[in-house]
C-alpha cells in the first residue's frame, strides 16, 4: 500500500507535458483516449495529486498544452493545476518543456519533468526522488533520477539551478541533454516500478497500461 506523499513545505513543483501530436498513434490524441475508464491524461493528473499537489500545492504543477488544448485544459481544472499554452508545439518537445518551465512558480525549489502519457508511475517512486534530492541538494547534485532494468526513466526531478537550460531548450531537444550533461550533478535512484518506462506511442500500447494503472491502483 502506498502511504508516503510530498509535504505542502517540501518546495517541489512538477511540469506535465500534454501538447504534442501523438503521430504514432494514428490519429487520437492519446492523452484524451480513455484507458481503464478515464482519460490517459486523467490518470498521470490524479497520480501528481494523489503524491501531495494538491490544495495550495496544486498551483505549483504547470500543464503545458498544444494540441487540443481546451480539451486538455477541462481535464486540468478540477485538479486546480495551472496550464500554459505553447503555441509552437508542432516544432517538437523543446519548446513545450521551456515553456513549462518559464512558467513554474518562482518558489519552486525544484520541479519534477513529468510525461502526460506515463500515467503508470507509482506515488513511491515521486517520493523517493523527492526524499533524495531533499537529501543532497546542498552538494552538487542537481537533478534526480529514477533507474529500472539499466535504464534512467522518468518522471525526473531537476533543482531549480537547472532551470535556465531547461527554458533554453527549442525544437526537438529533449531534456535528456540537460539530464546527461554533467554527470557529476546526477543521481540515480535504483527501483522496481515499471511505470517509470512505460509511455503509449501506438494503440498497441494502450492495452499494457491499463494492466499497469490497475495494477498500480490495488497496490494502494
């Protein structure tokens, strides 16, 4: 069962990215298609409120939008998140994630990188990133991320001395070149959660992350 949540205090902010195309998919916008009975976008939302952003820490979570943004937009306000609209979406991911960002709330400490598709993540998997950062953000470390089966995953948390190259990314640079670019400046935090590697890129995809929500839903 997952009990641990962030603390209103803890100074931690999150930028959702929920405006990209979704070529791959063949036409739906994947984060407004309904996977084990809400939308895709409704489940990473929920799990970003479930960990502690909600109340007054729900303004601290910015939800950049693109394609189909007032629908996206209706998904977003009962959650009380905030969103900001990039309008050059189509230009690629660098954009959207500068624009999230710029657009966090200056008390922000640090801010998780989370991906509007990856809706699987469980609430421990946050937290420990969080517990981590809290742990070492008077050294050198800078950014914090999650590791399963050899691969880094997301959501990752970056402080906010990373900002400025965050909100310096265009076209289709993705924040994997900030992540890597120091590697003294990463942690890596090792885990077992599946959800950290599971996005949907196509239809087929659709299917494994119900099993993945619902699975992650009974270990509550």
């Amino acid at each position: 069962m997952e009990s641990q949540h962030l603390t209103p205090s803890s100074g931690l902010g999150a930028v959702v990215l929920a405006a990209g195309l979704a070529r791959r998919m063949g036409g739906p916008n994947k984060l407004l298609v309904e996977v084990a009975g809400r939308p895709l976008l409704a489940h990473t939302l929920s799990r970003l409120a479930d960990t502690g952003f909600s109340g007054e820490a729900a303004a601290r979570v910015v939800v950049v939008t693109g394609r189909d943004a007032a629908a996206v937009a209706a998904l977003v306000a009962p959650f009380g998140f905030r969103t900001c609209h990039n309008p050059a979406y189509v230009d690629g991911m660098g954009g959207t994630i500068a624009a999230g960002f710029e657009a966090l709330d200056e008390a922000c400490e640090a801010a998780f990188l989370v991906l509007g598709d990856m809706a699987a993540t469980r609430q421990a998997t946050f937290t420990a990133l969080a517990g981590a950062f809290a742990a070492s953000r008077s050294g050198a470390i800078a950014i914090v991320a999650p590791r399963a089966d050899g691969r880094l995953g997301h959501p990752v948390l970056f402080s906010r001395r990373t900002f400025a190259e965050l909100a310096a990314l265009s076209g289709d640079q993705g924040a994997r070149a900030v992540r890597d670019r120091d590697p003294a400046r990463l942690l890596v935090i090792e885990t077992d959660d599946p959800g950290i590697h599971a996005d949907v890129d196509t239809a087929g995809d659709l299917d494994r992350m119900a099993r993945l929500i619902v699975s992650r839903t009974e270990r509550r």
